[in-house]
C-alpha cells in the first residue's frame, strides 16, 4: 500500500495551508468582501503562508493555483 500525503508531516501542512486559502476565498466572496481587495488579500496571505499562489478573480468566480 502506498502512502498518503497526508502521512507526511511537511506535506500535510502544506495541504492544510492550501486549503485555509481556499476556504479565506470562498468566505471572503460569500460575506461581502470587496471585489478590488480579494486578489491581493489573497496573495498576501499566501505570502505569510509560504505559499506560491496565482489567482484570477471574475465576479462570483475566483480560480487559484497553489
């Protein structure tokens, strides 16, 4: 049987951290958040993660790449 990334201690903090970036821009554009902030909150945040992200906002659609 092959191992989970998850198994991983680095792996699975890399993946929790993706997922707190996915989750910030979901509730971001569901609460209201200002459509000319979200792209550089976003960035920002996955800056302070350590996280290599690219994002594209279009109304009611954010697509990212991590």
């Amino acid at each position: 049987m092959l191992p989970s990334l998850t198994d991983h201690p680095a792996c699975a903090a890399i993946l929790q951290r993706q997922e707190f970036i996915s989750k910030l821009a979901r509730a971001m554009m569901m609460f209201g958040g200002p459509s000319h902030r979200l792209v550089a909150q976003i960035q920002s945040t996955a800056r302070v993660l350590e996280l290599e992200l690219s994002c594209m906002y279009l109304p009611d659609v954010i697509v990212d790449q991590l």
